[in-house]
C-alpha cells in the first residue's frame, strides 16, 4: 500500500501558551475526528505530529489515522524552527518507504507548519537540509504577526497567516488542513498527487494566503 504521509510541524513555545496551545489540541483532534469519517483518508492517510520549543519531539510516529493517540502537548520555551526542520527532514528520511526497482514507495509528504514567533536558533542548516527533501505540498501557517513571513517564505512558496492566535482561527486552519489531507487522499485514490495548492481545497475567511 502506498501511504500519503501528513506532517504536522507545531511551534509549542512559551507564547502559545493558554488559548492558543487549547486550540491547537482540539484542532487536531477535529482533524482526526474528521478524517476518521473519510474512507479514502483511512485507508491511505498516515500522520506524524512533530512540536518543537527549546526542545524538537516527535510526539506522534508515522501512523495510520484510525489509530492516532495525541498526547497530552504542553507549550513552554524558545522557538527552534531550525532544528524543527532539521528534525522533520531526519524523521521523514527514515519513516517514508523509497520504493524499489519492482514497488512503488509512498507519495511525497503533505507537510502543515505552524507558528506564532521568531525563531530563537539559526534556521540555515535546517533550512538546507529541508530543502534537499522530497515533498508534496508544504504549508507554512503563520499564526498572529508575530510570526516572520519572510522566513517562511524561504521554507515555502504557500505561507497562510491567522490574523489572531485565538480558538476560531486556530480550529479553522485544521478543518482545512482536514479537507485538503481528504482531498489529496482522494486524488492518490485515482493514482495521482496534488502538486500546488490550487489543487487543495481554497482557505476559509479566516485564513489569508500570502501574496508575494
């Protein structure tokens, strides 16, 4: 079976604090809960949940959605995007399936980042490494403006921004973040992989697309 991995990239820092970390649990949660009820999504959708503060964990292995167990996420600490992407680009390394001469491998991983803050490590050598991955579709979310655009610009050319860090625009991201993993599960379902983010769902109202 060729899964369709999903990584979700959450900054976890001390600003998250209260609401907005509340938010983010039940957010992924409703995206479980959502893509649960999605045959296509079942049966070839796998997620990883990596956090990172002063420390980078992953707290959800690559794995499939009907077993999903979210821990408990607790926000605290610095902003070490750099090592977040260092880390999601080691971790995909070793959970995806390459293929061989005779099997095809699992498509490309959709990737969601999202983040409140400046990063407090240098982003260079994670940024380098990142860029030297395969991926699908990435998705860099900038939550509140306290967020740098211009930074995730250099991750990716699809940066969306939440103009506040509060439960509605938080809870709004990962229904579209759930609509477009059911999407993608579907066209992979018909043998092919969205390649841009026209291809997705568009964003709801309380989500803007960064022009640039």
């Amino acid at each position: 079976m060729r899964r369709l991995p999903v990584y979700l990239l959450i900054d976890v820092s001390g600003s998250m604090t209260g609401e907005p970390i509340e938010s983010v649990k039940n957010g992924i949660q409703l995206l479980l809960s959502t893509l649960r009820k999605d045959p296509q999504a079942l049966e070839s959708a796998f997620l990883s949940v990596i956090t990172f503060s002063d420390r980078v964990t992953q707290v959800v292995p690559l794995t499939e959605v009907a077993t999903v167990q979210l821990p408990n996420i607790t926000a605290s600490g610095g902003t070490s995007l750099g090592q977040a992407l260092q880390t999601l680009t080691e971790t995909a390394n070793k959970e995806i399936n390459k293929g061989t001469s005779s099997e095809k491998g699992d498509w490309k991983p959709l990737v969601f980042l999202m983040t409140d803050g400046q990063p407090t490590d240098s982003v260079e050598r994670g940024l380098q490494a990142f860029k030297e991955g395969k991926w699908g579709i990435v998705v860099a979310c900038a939550a509140g403006s306290g967020a740098d655009t211009n930074l995730l610009r250099r991750i990716t050319e699809n940066v969306v921004v939440l103009d506040t860090c509060d439960s509605n625009s938080i809870k709004a991201f990962f229904m579209w973040v759930s609509s477009s993993v059911s999407a993608s599960s579907k066209r992979v379902d018909s043998g092919a992989q969205p390649d841009t983010l026209n291809e997705l769902p568009p964003p709801p109202e309380e989500i803007s697309l960064l022009k640039f």
